[in-house]
C-alpha cells in the first residue's frame, strides 16, 4: 500500500481565484508573503514564503524591472513570457501551470508570478535560506585529502558530485518523498555502471515509501534494506569523494534533501573497513591498516566474552603468571566476572551517551568523570578487577576504529559476555557461528553482503583482503554488476 | 532457494561438515587413506546428473520419512559428541549438556538462516580452520616423532579393507547430505568434491599423521588425536594449539549440526499441511534438544546407537542415488 496523489489543480486566468485557493490552501499562514501589483495596467501578484528568498533579489531583480519595464505585446500570456524572456533577468525560471508545483516552488525558495488572464505563473529560483557552509564532516576525517563534507542543502550536495565526477554520465534523479514534508530525494549513479536492476528497485522502493514526513536520510534506510537486521546494508557517508568512489564501482547514492549523510546502495560488509585513506596511503601500510581495523572487529566484539569465559570456565588456558594475577585480582571482587563485564560496559555506554549529548565543555567534564569513576575509583572501591578495566578499555578502543559498526558492536559485546559466562568458550563460538552465518544471510539489493569474501570473487579481494597498488587496481575496479545478484536472473 | 549456492560452497558446506568425523580419528591411518578414496568414488556417484524418472510417491515418502529421521539423529549425535568433548574439556564438566542443547538451538538458527547462508558460511569457516590449524601444526611440529609414526603403521592391527570401510562408514550423513545437495545445486560435479574434499581428506591425513608421531600409540590418537596431541604443549605456553583447535571443532560441529537440521527440513516439505510440516519441525527440534542432553549424559549410549545408525545413513544414501530428488 503506498499513498495516492491527487491529480494537480491547474491554475485558472483569473488572479483572484488563484489568490483565493492559495490562501485557503495555507489558511492564513503567517509567512505566506503575497505582492499585489500592476503592470502595465494589468493585476499581478507576486507569490513568496518568508525567509525563503533573498530580499535584495527579490526587489531588485523581481519587483522593479517588473514594474518599471515597458510592455509592448498587448496579450496577457506574451506579456507573461516578455517578463521571462526579456525583464527578469534571472537564470533559473520554470513555467508553473499548477498549484502542486506552485506550492513546492515557494516552499523551495522561489518566488512565482502570477498574472491576471493567464492560467500559469512564471517560477524565478532566488533561493536565499540559511544554511551551514561546507566544511570537514567531523565523523569522516581524513589525513589527507579533500577536507569538504555535504551539507544540509540538497544543490549544494549535488553540484559537489558533479563538480568530481564531469562526464554526461553521471545521473540524478529527482523524486519526492513524504506525503507532507515532500522532501526532495535524488538518486544519483553512473549510467553503464550501475546495475538496472537495482537501480529500478531503489527507486521502486522510494516512490512506493508510504511516509508523511523525512526529516533525515535515516527515515528513508529501512525502506532501502532487505529486511531488519543488526547491520546495516545502507552505506553512509558524508563526503562527496567516498560517494564519487562508490558511484564509480557501480553503486547508488541517494541524497535526501535536509541532511548530509548521503544513503549508499548496495553496501558490503568488507566496506566498513574501507576508507579514503586507504586509497590515499601507500598500499603497504593502507593493507596494514585494513588488517588492524579486522582485528579490532573481532577485539571489540569477541574479547570481552572470551574473558569472561576463559576466567570462569578455563582459567588454565592462561599463562600460569597471568593466572596468578588474574586470580589475586578477581578474588578481591563481590562480583562475578560476567556481572563485572556488563557492569563497566553499562557504565561505559552511559557515560559515552551522557557525553555525547550534552554541551562540548560539560561533555569533557562528564569524560573526565568517567575516566576517574572507571578507572580508579571502580577498582580502588573493590566493585570491579584492574584486568577487566583494561579488556573493557582495549574493547572501546577498538571499537572506535570502526565507528560505523559501533552500533552492532556494543549490543553483540553484551550477548557475548553473557554467552561466555553461561557457555564458556562453546557459548562464544557458537554465538559466532550464529552472527556469521547471519551475516551470510543477509543481502543489499540482492548482493550477498559477505560478497566478494563468500561468495569469493577473487579479483574483487585484492581491494578487500589487501589494498593493492593503483596501478593494479586502475586495470580494473570492482564493478557491483560483476557480483552475484546485480542481475535481474541473478535473483 | 539453492539455486544460487556454488558448487563450491557446496562442496565447502560438506567438507566442513565432515570436518569432525574427519579429525576424530575414527579409523587406522591406512584405513583413512583408503577409506578416503572410496568416500571420494562415493561421492562421484552421488553427483551424476539426476534421472529422469523419479520414485513412485510412496517411496519417495518413504525414503524422506527415513532420511528426516536420520538427518535429525546426525543433528543430535553432533551435538552430543561436542557435549561429551566439552564434559573432558571443561573445568565443570556440568555444563556439557548445557553446551549440547545449545549447539542444537544456534544449529536450528543456522538451519532457519537457510542452506545458502550455510554455504557462504562454510566457505568462511573452512578458510578460517585451514589458518588455524596451520598454527596448530606448526607448534606440534617440534613434537612429532617419526619412530613412533614407522612403528604405528608396521603395527595395525586392523586389516586395510575393514579399516576403510570403517572410515567410510563414519560419513553415512555427509553422503545422504550429498545426495540432498546435489539434487538441489546445479552444476555440481565430482571434481569439484574431488578438489574439495581431495584437501579436506589432505589435511586431516596430514594432521592424523602429526598427531600419531607425537602420540605413538594408536590408543591414544583414536580418540579427538589432534586434540590429544595439542596437549602435549606445555600449558604454560602463551600459544595454545589445543585451544584453537577446540575453536575449530565447535564450529565444525555447529556447521554439520545446522546443516543436517536443514536436511531434516527439506525432508518434511513432502508433509501435506503447512500446518503440519511446522508441528513435525517444531517437535523434531524440541526432541533433538532433549535427546542431545541426554546422550550427553550417557556417552554410552551414544557410541552404541552410532553403529546402530550407519546403517540407515549409507542406505538413505543409495536410496537417495536412486532416485535423487525425492527428498528435496
């Protein structure tokens, strides 16, 4: 089920009966700005919304040529064009035959005119809003490399790909979703590259999207995923070089206007553990660096649980020095080792949410809080052993380095713990076992997400396994149509 | 569903599903290489491209009905054979039964996650236990004796043919699942289960033929011999093979487990009502977890009722030859 849209209203010739439903339509909005004039002794009416265009613009370039101007066609449409053509200089106009399209274009930053005796208006864009300039996105920071980041304004966003990538090929598509906010949503890929298949099914799907409101491109990723599940299979990215890279490989980038993080489709799991920094580094170390962020994976999810497990269930497996001291410590505690894990790990997502709400100088104030409660003062009171302060500190640690998995990483750390301290060792295998073969489960329009691992493509490990060296990686690129399930047959 | 696993995941799949016979040490090291041969010429024969006339419906049922139930009994025995290696293992050999069930309820996950999630699974668990245990065998290295291994082969006791058929006894299941799999994945040829399994069957050799240097006697290796063999490393190491290779074996049995569990599924869609076929995997399940407790608890129960069932294992098998898509 998804909404049906009525049929526009066209415009009638007669400007009061245009004014009359626009101001029904509003009922008395407050920032519903109507400029009644006469131009060449004909009625005319200038249509705006408050704040929305640039005022300097709107009288200079709009309002005084309209009115100063000399008029020699006698007939109220050639008028209406005369004033497109030859009056209003301005660069980015459109015919509105509409109310539909009359009420986005205002709602847009547009001013349209409407004159008396001809059923349209004329759109002029004077866009002039405020809105955050263009600076580096503070969740994708990179050593080197562009420091720009998308912004809030869907334009501006799009110019920046298109700035990147100067070939006719590269598409956007302009949708609408929300039945009511109707936002402006683009679909932007490399035509040859992009799979049709896909591309056809991403834009079924928003415009079948049944909401009334996107407020944030978050709105629009369940829409875009197979089915619910604990990672994501929507990509996201602030920065136009990582969407100009994705868009490259075949892959779809939707925009949604009112926010920077762009949507990417399909995402692979291996993608999380990318970055443009790789591509940036030398291949040896951006190799090195992949391989730590895997091993932070597994560190982040998996060490806490096998802590707790090899120190209920197998305390021999340690070292017998370690052994000793891990034994002096856990016997000074109250708590099990189970309950101590999920104790700080508690107390650490609640002082990292606390932090990441409030205010920048509260928030350091709340971090340094933290740091001694967790640090000192939980060991000092006998709550919690020094060894678990030090796995829960490597644990965070690691999870940093990959923060978009930071999610999945925190809840899993949580079911591990506990399968260790009921399952031992078997508890946290087979819960691995258990992820792994959800993970195999899953897939991003028709992809399988653990794709090119398994379903092995050898040619595509070469940027996953390692980071190969351009000149390798230039002969040819991962093309998502290559993998299993870009084809419609595939399916 | 199976249409898109490859080949080669199938092939994957099966191997590490046969990883824990494989690694057990069930037979004489000339009775595995034997025996691995006729598992391999086996398996061929299972891949030969389906005929074109099937069973009448009642023997289809009738093979199924049979196959569902000994696919569930391989589900169980993998469970509890990983219970009673985690009662040696652990500190509190309590837990066993605990750890059995939940092998059966993480295998029905794996089993409802679907046979293709299986197979790219396995094609990842295979490539992680081949990296484990190249550690494993590089530190046992240092341990092996080539006297010990000379004296076991001069001294079988075993003859060559019983020995393998022993060994090819053990694999009942993989074979019936081959038979499953290869009704349901095309393409799949012998050569992709010779090369396949051709390295599975390698490295299990190779790691028997470790494990019986360092162990010497033949009593010793039949029982978990990498395992036993793993311990000669002295624990206050900071490597620990026999850690990885308890990791290795968990998964393994937690792969065979879900994948027979799947088996057990497909088996019942020859049930008439939805309705039906729900109940029977619901209640299967719900028995599998009891069962596996319990023969966790009674090992010796379990080794007699294994012999009991090989039978049935290698019969579904050439029921399954004869008339390949009934059960799918």
């Amino acid at each position: 089920m998804h909404p049906t849209h009525p049929s526009p209203v066209p415009l009638s010739a007669n400007l009061n009966e245009n004014l009359a439903h626009l101001r029904t339509a509003f009922d008395g909005s407050g920032d519903l700005v109507i400029r009644s004039v006469t131009v060449n002794s004909r009625a005319a009416a200038v249509v705006t919304m408050e704040g929305m265009v640039q005022l300097q613009m709107y009288i200079q370039g709009v309002l005084r040529p309209m009115l100063e101007a000399d008029y020699v066609s006698c007939t109220p449409a050639e008028q209406l064009r005369q004033m497109g053509e030859t009056v209003l200089a301005l660069a980015d106009q459109m015919d509105v035959p509409d109310f539909d399209l009359l009420e986005r274009l205002i709602m847009s930053g547009f001013c349209v005119v409407l004159l008396d005796g001809v059923p349209a208006g004329l759109g002029i864009g004077m866009q002039g809003y405020n809105f955050r300039s263009v600076g580096e996105p503070s969740g994708e920071t990179m050593q080197r490399g562009s420091r720009e980041g998308f912004v809030e304004v869907i334009r501006i966003n799009m110019s920046m790909v298109r700035r990147r990538m100067k070939t006719p090929r590269l598409r956007f598509e302009m949708l609408q979703v929300g039945t009511v906010s109707r936002t402006d949503v683009a679909l932007c890929y490399l035509d040859g590259a992009v799979s049709p298949h896909i591309l056809g099914d991403v834009r079924r799907k928003l415009q079948h999207c049944p909401l009334t409101s996107v407020l944030e491109s978050g709105y629009l990723q369940p829409f875009l995923e197979s089915r619910p599940a604990l990672f994501s299979t929507v990509g996201l990215s602030e920065r136009p070089d990582t969407v100009c890279g994705k868009i490259a490989e075949g892959r779809i980038a939707v925009f949604v206007d009112g926010t920077p993080d762009v949507l990417i489709v399909p995402c692979l799991f291996t993608e999380f553990f990318q970055s443009m920094d790789d591509y940036a580094n030398r291949p040896f170390f951006a190799t090195f660096t992949r391989w730590l962020k895997y091993g932070a994976f597994f560190l982040s999810v998996l060490l806490p649980g096998l802590f707790v497990a090899v120190g209920t269930w197998l305390p021999s497996f340690f070292p017998t020095d370690l052994l000793y001291r891990v034994a002096r410590s856990e016997a000074e505690q109250p708590f099990s080792l189970m309950l101590q894990a999920l104790l700080i790990h508690l107390i650490y997502e609640l002082m990292r949410e606390a932090g990441l709400r409030l205010p920048k100088p509260i928030g350091h104030a709340v971090s340094i809080l933290g740091g001694l409660v967790i640090g000192d003062a939980a060991v000092q009171s006998g709550l919690i052993g020094a060894p678990m302060i030090l796995i829960v500190a490597l644990t965070a640690i690691s999870s940093f380095v990959i923060p978009q998995l930071y999610e999945p990483i925190a809840v899993l750390r949580i079911g591990f713990i506990l399968l260790g301290g009921m399952l031992s060792v078997y508890g946290v295998v087979l819960g691995f076992c258990g992820l792994t073969a959800h993970l195999c489960a899953l897939s991003s329009c028709g992809i399988p997400y653990t794709a090119p691992l398994s379903p092995t493509n050898f040619r595509a490990l070469r940027d996953v396994l390692i980071r190969a060296g351009w000149p390798l990686l230039g002969k040819r690129t991962l093309r998502i149509q290559d993998l299993p399930g870009a084809k419609e047959d595939d399916t | 569903m199976t249409q898109t696993i490859r080949p080669g995941q199938a092939a994957a799949l099966l191997c590490t599903a046969a990883a824990p016979t494989l690694l057990s040490g069930q037979s004489t090291l000339p009775g595995i290489a034997c025996g691995t041969v006729g598992l391999l010429c086996t398996a061929g024969l299972l891949c030969l491209p389906p005929r074109k006339k099937s069973l009448p419906r009642f023997f289809r049922g009738l093979i199924a009905a049979v196959a569902a139930l000994f696919f569930l009994w391989e589900a169980i025995r993998s469970a509890a054979e990983l219970g009673r290696f985690a009662a040696g293992t652990e500190q509190t050999p309590s837990t066993a039964p605990l750890i059995a069930a939940a092998v059966v309820i993480a295998a029905v996950w794996g089993a409802v996650q679907g046979v293709e999630s299986l197979a790219r699974s396995a094609v990842l668990w295979a490539a992680a236990g081949l990296l484990l245990l190249i550690p494993v065998g590089a530190a046992l290295v240092p341990y092996v004796s080539i006297d010990a291994l000379y004296a076991h082969i001069r001294t079988a006791e075993d003859p060559l043919w019983k020995s393998g058929l022993d060994f090819l006894a053990g694999f009942g299941g993989e074979l019936a699942l081959l038979g499953l799999l290869a009704a349901s994945v095309p393409h799949l040829r012998p050569r992709h289960l010779l090369f396949f399994g051709g390295i599975a069957g390698g490295v299990a050799l190779i790691c028997t033929i470790l494990a019986t240097g360092m162990l010497g006697s033949w009593a010793a290796v039949r029982a978990e011999p990498l395992y036993t063999a793993a311990l000669s490393v002295p624990p206050d190491s900071a490597f620990r093979p026999d850690s990885l290779y308890t990791v290795v074996r968990i998964a393994a049995h937690y792969c065979r487990a879900a994948l027979f569990l799947w088996g057990f599924g497909r088996c019942l869609r020859l049930l008439p009502q939805q309705g039906l076929r729900r109940f029977t995997a619901l209640a299967g399940t719900s028995a599998a977890v009891i069962a596996a407790i319990w023969l966790t608890l009674t090992p010796a129960m379990l080794t007699s009722l294994t012999g009991v069932f090989r039978v049935p294992g290698l019969l579904t098998g050439l029921g399954l030859l004869a008339g390949r898509r009934c059960a799918s």
